[in-house]
C-alpha cells in the first residue's frame, strides 16, 4: 500500500508539472501552479516558510519523500531506473556514501548563491534543471502537435486550436538542456538514484534532515536471509545487507525493498519501536521452552504505515485568455537584437539585481510568456536566466502571466494596473537608424502603437534638410515610457530597429 500511494502521488506530480512547462494558454496555473511553488529550492528563495516549514516537517516524519514523490527530476530518474531494471533485473549494489563529494557540491552551491554566481545553481538545481529540458526539449514538439490539430481544425471551420511560433530560444541553453538529460539518464539507467544522492545539493541538505525522521526502513536481523535482493534492487544504493544497515540520508523511502524482500524481513515505521519489538521476538526465539501452543509470537511482517502528503493550494490570480493578434499590422520579422547597455528584466521583478540574486533559470516564465518576448540570456555570471526582447513581440501591458506563475520570487505577483505603470526601461531613438531619415520616409509607427503616449511626432527644425524640408521625427518621453517594446517591435527599420528599449536597474511606477 506504502509504495501505491507514492508512486500515484509521484505519477501525479510529474505529469502535472511537466504540463506546466508545456502548457502555452495559462490554464492549468489557475489550477495547478502550487506545484511550482512547493518545490524545495524555489520556496526557499521566495521566502514561503510555510512551504519549507512543510516539507522539512515531512521528511522528519516520513524520510527524504520529497526526492521521490515531489520533485520531478527525482521522479524522472526513477522512471529511468525503472526501464533500466527492466533491461535487467537486480542491478543495483551497496555503496558507500560520498560525503566529500556531497557536502564540497552544497558549499559551492552556496557560495555560488551568495556571491551571486548564478550559473552554478541554475546548474545545479534539480527543479530548474528538469524545467530546462522539458522547455527546450518537449515544448516545441508539444506546439508542433498543437499547431498540426490547429491546421486540421482550421480546414473543419473550428477553433478548438490555435498556431504558435516555434522557435529556437536559445542555442546554449538548448544545448546545455541536452547534456543535463543525457547525463541523468545514464547516471539512472546504470546506479539509480547517484544524481540524486551525489550532485543534487537538495538532496543532500534533505539527506541530512532524514537522519532524524521518525518512520525508517528497519531489517529485522532474525527473519532476514542475507539474499541480498534488497540491496541488488536499492536503487539510492542505500542498503547494507550484509550488517543489516541502511544509510537514511540516501534512502528516498521508495518501499522497493518492502516489494521486493521475499522473508518479510524489512518494515517501515518508527525505528526504535521496531527495534524494540525486533528484541522481543529476539527473546522469544530463545525461550522457546516456554510458548504455549496458544502463543503465536510477535507478528513484525505485517506491519504497514499509509503514507500521505498534505499540500496547500496556492491559486493564481486568473487564468489567462487565448493569444491575441497584434491589432492587425503584419507580422515583422528578421530583426536583429541590438546591443543594450542594460538588460530588460520583467515587471514584478523589482530590479535586475533582486531577479538575479532570487532566479533559477527554471525557463517556467519562458515556457509561458505569450508575446515571445522573453528568452535565455546568454550573460556568463547569470548564465540562462530570462532577460526580455522584442525581435518577435512586445509586452503588453495586460499580460502578468510570468509573474503569476513564478515560484522563486524573482517576479513578485503584480496586477495589471500596476503592470501598466511600471516603468522596466526607456524607449531610445538612434536617428542614424531611422527611415525618416536615411530615406525621407513618413513613418510615425512607433509613436501610433504606444500604449502610454509616450512616444510624439515632433517637427525637428535642427535637422531640416538642404531642400528645406523638415522632419517630423519620434520624440520619448521618458517620464511616461514604460519600456513595453511596442515602439521597437513595430519599428520597420532592418536590421536593427531605429528605435529600441534600454533597461532599467530598479523599476519606477509611473
């Protein structure tokens, strides 16, 4: 019953989570975005005690179940380990933990974090790093086959689906999402559960909580056999048959040795009561003069625990509708990024640095930004962490889904009002690059679709020509921009834009 349980909760888990990152519309958020948010790593850096409080307080109880039932790296590789023990049963062995390893990976991990090396954790975090393999991996696929029902729909006069660019987001995180899966496939594939209890630093804080759980895998030394198909089948590599011990801060309590133990010998509960009974059985095996037909001895075999979890339901703030169209104007396409001296971070985030020093590059907004507007960056010290663009849309400002469905904090909830005002960059127009002007164009296209009115014609009598023709060119003004990128998407100049959007260090409200 123990191992049902989780594996329905595991199930449960990496299905839904993994429609998360797949999911382009925003509806299952509305639902199921708390899953996000209950994740170890996230929760710690938003500062949701009550989550961290949950989870430490569960794998007090219960053992490191977070590795095997919540988080869906972990469940991923036990999905691996499974095929791989059907290739061959029996596969596993006994292994002494690297504790050098471990605990030298969780300093740098913390370093990293606290000299604001963001890379290493983005690296490193187990719940990112699944999050980046199904985004660059499964998520065009996904979109692929959404866009092949949507062709079908349109030729039946139906609108159940909808197009969506695919693109390449970013070649190295691309990469980078390929090396994270095959390595976890062969670690699984061939020892199980060794990412998991060697280079995850979660697991490794975890393992260390374990130590004092209540409920513990226990051999009972009198019943077991030392046929040792406990261990052979250990996919955490955690148990000692041969002196009876298991290593709890490895053991993820998946109840494969209850499965397949043949004796009976191997219990789930609280150790010392265990251990207790173990030596009372102990003492009737030595007294057997004295048992009467009617004493049927200690009955340890039978003994099952029911392992629940409790989650809280944490509901976004809506869901969001379908994609709308760009107000009808084409589509514009083969711009070039230009070069910013700031970056552009999301509004919510408060400020470059508060996003930097909170994100981990889990592509979860990236997944679910509707305007393409945001993708990896490349920066080396914040290495895959979203900055925004505007080559293939703009950030309207209506839409608040990447801070919705953020678990780290790093963009803090943030209702379309406020949306609306916050001022995340600055419009700048590079007159070198402009139409108006290097071919005596009437344009005016950023000035028409700027939501705030900050962008104006203006007559420019300093720049009138030998003709004695006056050029009418955009004006900003940087009191009412809010760095949308409206004005630099629409912009008709190739390749770069003749007017673009530079970064604000820390957000303004206008």
């Amino acid at each position: 019953m123990l191992r049902i349980i989780r594996l329905t909760l595991a199930v449960i888990f990496i299905t839904t989570i993994t429609l998360l990152f797949l999911d382009f519309t925003g509806t299952l958020h509305a639902w199921f975005g708390w899953m996000a948010k209950v994740q170890f790593l996230p929760a710690i850096l938003a500062l949701n005690f009550g989550v961290v409080a949950f989870l430490i307080l569960i794998t007090l109880i219960f053992g490191r179940i977070y590795c095997s039932v919540i988080c869906p790296l972990g469940v991923f590789q036990d999905i691996v380990a499974w095929l791989g023990k059907k290739a061959k049963k029996n596969r596993y062995s006994y292994s002494k933990p690297k504790q050098v390893l471990r605990i030298a990976i969780l300093i740098i991990f913390i370093a990293a974090m606290i000299a604001g090396v963001a890379v290493i954790p983005a690296l490193l975090a187990p719940y990112s790093s699944y999050g980046r393999m199904v985004t660059m991996l499964l998520q065009p696929l996904y979109l692929l086959a959404n866009n092949g029902l949507a062709s079908i729909a349109e030729h039946m006069d139906s609108y159940a689906f909808y197009s969506v660019d695919v693109w390449m987001k970013s070649l190295p995180t691309f990469i980078i999402a390929i090396a994270t899966l095959i390595l976890v496939c062969i670690l699984a594939w061939r020892n199980g559960r060794t990412y998991c209890n060697t280079i995850c630093p979660v697991g490794t804080v975890l393992g260390f909580i374990a130590r004092y759980a209540r409920l513990k895998i226990v051999i009972d030394e009198t019943a077991c056999k030392d046929c040792g198909k406990c261990s052979k089948n250990c996919k955490a590599a955690c148990i000692d048959y041969k002196n009876h011990k298991v290593d709890y801060t490895r053991c993820v309590a998946c109840g494969d040795c209850l499965q397949n133990c043949s004796f009976n010998a191997i219990t789930y509960g609280h150790k010392k009561t265990i251990e207790r009974e173990i030596d009372i059985v102990k003492q009737v095996q030595a007294k057997k003069a004295e048992d009467s037909a009617g004493n049927k001895g200690i009955d340890t075999g039978k003994r099952a625990f029911i392992l629940s979890t409790a989650t809280v339901a944490v509901s976004v703030a809506y869901a969001q509708e379908k994609k709308k169209v760009d107000g009808g104007y084409a589509v514009i396409a083969d711009k070039v990024e230009p070069k910013r001296n700031t970056k552009i971070v999301p509004p919510g985030a408060l400020s470059i640095k508060n996003f930097e020093n909170h994100c981990t590059a889990c592509q979860l907004c990236v997944s679910e930004c509707p305007n393409d507007v945001l993708r990896p960056g490349t920066d080396l010290m914040h290495f895959m962490q979203p900055v925004m663009s505007y080559e293939k849309g703009f950030c309207r400002p209506e839409c608040t889904r990447c801070s919705d469905v953020c678990p780290t904090g790093a963009l803090k909830p943030i209702t379309r009002e406020d949306k609306s005002s916050t001022q995340i960059g600055r419009a700048v127009w590079v007159k070198d690059n402009c139409l108006i002007l290097t071919d005596e164009e009437t344009c005016g296209n950023c000035a028409r679709h700027c939501p705030t009115g900050a962008i104006t014609m203006t007559m420019a009598e300093s720049l009138e020509s030998e003709d004695g023709r006056v050029p009418i060119i955009p004006v900003v003004d940087e009191n009412l921009c809010i760095g949308c990128g409206a004005c630099e998407h629409v912009c008709p100049s190739r390749p770069y834009s003749a007017i673009y959007v530079e970064g604000r260090e820390h957000h303004q409200t206008i």
